[in-house]
C-alpha cells in the first residue's frame, strides 16, 4: 500500500510538473539513512495453538505445505540515490532469516540484532527477500530508490501548489 501511494505520487508528480532543471537535480546531497527492519512470524508452526487453521494449512496437503509466513517490517523503504543505509535488523525468534538485495546479503541469526551498511547506487525498485526457502516468496518488501531529479521535481510540485485560504 505505501508503494503504491508513493509510485502514486511521484507519477503525478511528473506528470503534471515541468521537467527539472540541472540546478534542482544538483541540490540533492546523498545522506546517512538509519533502517530498522523487524523480522515477523505472522502464520508460522508455534502459531498453531493460536489460529487452529494452520494445523492444516502447514501439513501435507494444506496450502502452506512446506512454508511459513514470516514478513520484514517494514516491508518498503524509500531512499534516494548515493544514500547510505545503515541497517539494523531485529530478528526476535529463533528461526534463522536473511535479508537479500540483489548485491547485498546479510544472514540474521535468531534472537539477534544484525547491522549492515548499504550503498543506495542507483535509482530503481529493488526487491528484498529472505533467503529461506521456506519463507519464499512472501518473506519480502522492496527497496525503492528514487533519482534526484525525481525529489526535485517532487519539492518543486510542492513549491507550486497554492497555499491554504485564510
Ligand atoms: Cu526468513
């Protein structure tokens, strides 16, 4: 949902403002961008006493056969290009998880706290994962990095709009 209100935005944003000029693009200066990312058991095998449905949901046959539904929280970030990510991971159980970007990975033992540090190179969407099989594919978020020209446009569409009647 705060993807697509974000994607929502930065379209409109382009779509209706004039195309940035250099200067604008120029002003962004890349900066520190501390993440904490929790990792979450939401439908998970010690749930079962909780939420009877699973029994048969995880067993053979059932529709999470061989899964378990965990999710990183939160599940998007929104950085711009050059940003530096500084991550701290929270894994609060004991089952192990991995965070994996596609040049980036970090195993995040259970019952710890991880760190990490992220380069954002280039604008893009980015997928995140967990590298547990079991935890495929709903064990992701995304990583969205805007481009510079993409702030300035949004801060100029903010500078045009009217202000508020008195
Ligand atoms: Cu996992």
């Amino acid at each position: 949902m705060r993807i697509g209100m974000s994607t929502a935005l930065l379209v409109t944003t382009l779509a209706c403002g004039a195309p940035p000029r250099a200067s604008e693009t120029a002003r962004y200066v890349p900066r520190r961008r501390d993440v904490t990312l929790t990792t979450v058991p939401y439908l998970v095998r010690e749930m079962t006493g909780v939420l009877p449905f699973l029994k048969e949901a995880l067993a053979k046959g059932g529709v999470l056969e061989g899964k378990e539904v965990y999710g990183f929280v939160p599940s998007s970030v929104t950085v711009v290009e050059g940003d530096t990510l500084h991550f701290t991971f929270i894994n609060p159980e004991d089952d192990v998880h991995a965070f994996v970007l596609p040049d980036f990975a970090v195993s995040l033992p259970g019952q710890s706290v991880t760190t990490g540090t992220y380069v954002a190179r280039r604008a893009g969407l980015y997928r995140f994962t967990c590298a547990i099989v079991s935890h495929q594919p709903m064990m992701a978020g995304d990583l969205v990095v805007l481009s510079p020209a993409a702030i300035a446009a949004i801060a100029a569409s903010a500078d045009a709009s009217p202000s508020p009647a008195r």
